[in-house]
C-alpha cells in the first residue's frame, strides 16, 4: 500500500524538528569510506550513511576521520535538504500572449499556407 508523496508543507514540518528530534527519526549505518587516504580509511568505520525514515532521503558522510562527527555532518546535511524542499512553490500567473506575439504566429501560419498552397497542381483552385 503506497503512502501519499510528501508536500512542502511534510518537509518544512521535519526541518522545523531540533537535531536530535531529526535524527532519533535516522537509522545509522557506519561503514569504511574509500578513496585516498591509507590506513587512516579502511582500518576504521568512519564513514556514516543516514537515511532518514519518514522521507526516505540518505545522506552519506565520509569527510572527517572520527564516526561522530560524520554523523553530526550527516544530520546537518539532511537539515539542508529539508531546508531546501520546504520551499513553497511559486504562484503561477495567468498571462495573455502580447498583440506583436500574436500577429508574427499568424503571420508565420499564412507563410507556411501559401508555401503549400504552391505544391498544389495548377488548376486545382478549391
């Protein structure tokens, strides 16, 4: 059974949460971060990937040599991307076509008319 998609109005509600209310929400999962670095990296668990349950957005953290400051990372990521989904959607405004619009369009239809109207076999006047 599929849950109805978030709004912005869900996603400013979990941005408005404190970083402990937003991350009691998280699962975490620690795991060894790749790319350079030697044995400061794959020796340890360092890196941390968050996904947070009620949205389903994942985070991953792999930029400090300590766990609990990629986890704090995580978190302050997850905030910015509530953050930045919480936005309302513009207005639109309804708008007419200006009069110059409007006459070049009809003007290009007549053109395109009488470039097919010169296909024609002569003498097949309608």
């Amino acid at each position: 059974m599929a849950s109805a998609p978030l709004t912005w109005r869900d996603y400013a509600r979990f941005a408005r949460q404190s970083t402990e209310e937003l991350a009691h929400d998280c699962s975490f999962e620690a795991f060894h971060a790749s790319g350079p670095g030697g044995q400061g990296v794959n020796t340890a668990d360092s890196a941390v990937r968050l996904r947070h349950g009620p949205t389903g957005i994942t985070v991953v953290s792999r930029e400090q040599r300590s766990q609990l400051q990629n986890r704090a990372a995580c978190v302050r990521k997850l905030q910015a991307i509530l953050r930045s989904r919480a936005v309302p959607p513009k207005k639109r405004v309804a708008t007419k076509p200006t009069k110059g619009s409007v006459e070049r369009r009809l003007k290009t239809k007549r053109g395109r008319s009488n470039v097919k109207a010169l296909r024609r076999r002569p003498g097949m006047d309608d």
